[in-house]
C-alpha cells in the first residue's frame, strides 16, 4: 500500500557554478558591496549601490567572454 504523504522528488535541476560570481567579487572594490558606508546618505548609497550592479555585469560578461575562449 502506498503512502498519502508524496515523498520529495529528487533534485533535477543542474548544479549552479559558483565560478563566475567568485570572480567577480575577487575585483570588486570591497566598499561597494557594503550595505550602508559611515556617513553616506541615501542618495550616495544608491549611486553605489548602482555602480556595483553595473560593475558586477560587466565583470560577469567578462567572465563568460573568457569562459568561451577556453575550450574545456
């Protein structure tokens, strides 16, 4: 007899590399992936926060530019 509690179903999706984040926080500035510096206002919190997301992309695209490059 079976049971009425479904049993989780295996994990199916794939693995997530880890790779291209490590190599972008390995260059990223330490001070802009803080949550709120000494003495920063809103506004310059934002700006930060805004060029770290822009830096980060540009980081991730370098990455899989290289990746691609390699052949593995």
């Amino acid at each position: 007899m079976g049971s009425i509690i479904p049993l989780p179903q295996p994990r199916t999706a794939p693995d997530l590399d880890p790779r291209p984040l490590a190599y972008a926080l390995s260059r990223m500035a330490p001070g802009l992936t803080a949550l709120v510096l000494p003495g920063e206002d809103w506004d310059a919190m934002m700006a930060r926060r805004q060029a770290a997301a822009d830096i980060l992309d540009d980081l991730l695209a370098e990455f899989a530019a290289e990746a691609e490059a390699v052949t593995w």
